[in-house]
C-alpha cells in the first residue's frame, strides 16, 4: 500500500548542519578532480615541450585545451560551494547567537518575576521601625549598664587639699623617692621588733667559746 499511495509521514528537512557537511563532501569531491586535471596538464605540457610543431603537437595541444577547460568550470563550481558554505556557516552562528539571546531573556524573566516575588513580602517601613526599635533597646541597655556601674560610698569629688592631707597622713616627704630608697612609711614597718631578745645569727656566732671550738 505505501508503494502505492506513499507513506504519511513527511521527512524531516535538512538542517543548516547537514547542508554545510553535504556541501563540504562536494568541496571535496571538486578539488579532488582539479588536482587530478593538474596532473594531466602537467604531463601535456611535457608532451608539448618535446614535440615538435606539427600535428602531433597540435592534438595534445587541443587534449590540453579540453583539460583546462574543465578545470575552468570546476573551480568555477568550487567557488560557488563555497560562497555557499560561507553563507550557511554565517546563517548557523546567526541562528545560534539568537537561541543564546532568547535564552538569556527567558532566564532574564525568570529572575525578574523571582526578584518581585521576593520583593512582595519586603516592607521598607516595617524594616525602619525594627532599626528605631533596636536603637531604643540598645540605648536602654547602655543606661542599664551605666546604673550597674554606679559606685556608692565614693565622695563625687576629691579637691587637691584632700590629697595633700591625705599625703601627709601617709608621711610622705616632699622630696621624691630615689631609686633603692625606701619611703619613710614603709621604713617602721622593716624595723626589728623591740620584743626580740636574741641576738642576730652573725653576733652569736662570733660569741662561741675557744673551748666548744675545741670541742668541734
């Protein structure tokens, strides 16, 4: 039945792909035959160079005219093909750089209808209120801390009078402490007690008698 009436199904049409690859295997084909018409021309034009003039010259000479001939018309086929293949590769990049450009505008859209999604559920008022709020709570908090901090049973102010009394009760002299001396407060403090009633290891060491030395 399909011998008969045909198939319904249509064939698919070629691409800009398989164009350009078709086109390319005749490139070929075409360059192949204009170097294999060379070679023939070479070989005429050794012929010619050691023929004479004469009649079997001028029938080489007609078999060259006819090979260059052909050779004319192929390269003219070849340049046409690939004119053609030109135009069909700048087709394709045209082709491909339009899909890159439609998907660049179809996730481009996407984004754009995420980003007012997210913005829906964003208040600028409400975000400027939670700022003020936190500013509040963080001047509170360092009140709160100031009142912690607060020291009690300290006078507010100490004038230089009371330093100087101060000073005085500590019998400090007006003359500055050298170094190694020992300030006249501190000095009662390293003086022996008047309650020891032995004498220094030194002093009685040097009291032992000749008899417990000979003793020794």
């Amino acid at each position: 039945m399909n011998r008969i009436f045909g198939s319904g199904k249509a064939k698919p049409k070629p691409s800009l792909s398989d164009a350009i690859a078709s086109t390319d295997t005749r490139v070929g084909s075409i360059e192949v035959k204009i170097k294999k018409l060379d070679a023939e021309l070479g070989v005429f034009k050794g012929q010619m160079a050691k023929l004479r003039d004469g009649p079997g010259k001028a029938a080489v000479q007609q078999r060259a005219l006819r090979t260059l001939k052909q050779k004319r018309m192929y390269e003219g086929q070849l340049m046409q093909l690939q004119q053609q293949t030109w135009n069909m590769e700048q087709a394709a990049m045209t082709t491909e750089n339009l899909k890159n450009t439609m998907a660049t505008v179809d996730a481009m859209q996407v984004a754009n209808k995420a980003m007012k999604k997210q913005y829906k559920g964003i208040d600028i008022d409400k975000i400027e209120s939670i700022h003020y709020d936190m500013e509040d709570m963080i001047e509170q908090a360092n009140e709160i801390q100031e009142s912690l901090g607060r020291s009690y049973g300290v006078p507010d102010e100490v004038d230089e009078a009371d330093l100087q009394a101060e000073l005085d009760a500590l019998g400090l002299d007006d003359d500055p402490i050298g170094e190694g001396e020992t300030p006249s407060y501190l000095q009662d403090a390293q003086a022996l007690p008047d309650f020891v009633d032995l004498a220094p290891i030194e002093n009685r060491a040097r009291s032992v008698t000749p008899t417990a030395e000979a003793a020794r």
